[in-house]
C-alpha cells in the first residue's frame, strides 16, 4: 500500500529548502513503485530553488553553479536533477503551486529461466 503525505510536510518545509521538498516528492513518488519522470516546479519554488544555489535568475540554458546537483543537457534543452537516473526539471509551470514529482510504472524484470 502506497505511503501518504506526511502530514506535518508543510509548503513552508518547501520553502525552507526547495531541495529537500523535491527529495521528499521523489521519494513518494518511488514508495509508489514508481520512477519519477518529471519534476515540476511553481513560480515561486523556481525562484527559491535557483537562489539557494545563488542564482539570482531561472537559467534558460547552462550557467556557472555552486551546487553540483543539476546540470544542463544540450540534447534535451533542459535542466536535470542529479538523481539515479537522472530527472528532467521544469520551472515557472503554471500549473503548479510548489512542488510535483510525476512517474510511471517501472517497467517488469523478466526473471532468467533456468534449466
């Protein structure tokens, strides 16, 4: 059975640390049986999320940074969360207020027969 919110996890925990939000949502996201696909962020939480990593501006492309955890991808055209494997990020979504991780069912193992 699939875990629900913390209850105490508040917008203001988000606040305090974008990074930790988005950690948690993962997180969820992977107690669902889950691998996460996209991670989407409101207007305020992209500003935030760039600031803590003193950006004073939402990056359209690469940008020196302090912190290692995102990196831009020429191919794609877009920023990713360094996580294993890797998530696609999109700010300013317009939709959202705070924090989203979206996923999709983990694809089945086929078990090896043996002889």
């Amino acid at each position: 059975m699939a875990k629900s919110i913390d209850p105490e996890w508040t917008i203001e925990n988000d606040r305090q640390s974008v990074t930790v939000g988005i950690n948690h949502r993962l997180g969820l996201v992977h107690q669902q049986g889950l691998d996460a696909t996209l991670i989407r962020l409101g207007k305020e939480h992209s500003r935030l999320f760039w600031q803590q990593r003193g950006v004073p501006f939402i990056p359209q492309g690469p940008t020196p940074l302090i912190s290692g955890d995102v990196y831009w991808s020429e191919e794609e055209n877009c920023w990713y969360y360094k996580t294993k494997p890797p998530v696609p990020m999109r700010f300013n979504d317009p939709k959202i207020i705070g924090i989203a991780a979206e996923g999709v069912s983990k694809p089945e193992k086929h078990k090896k027969k043996s002889i």
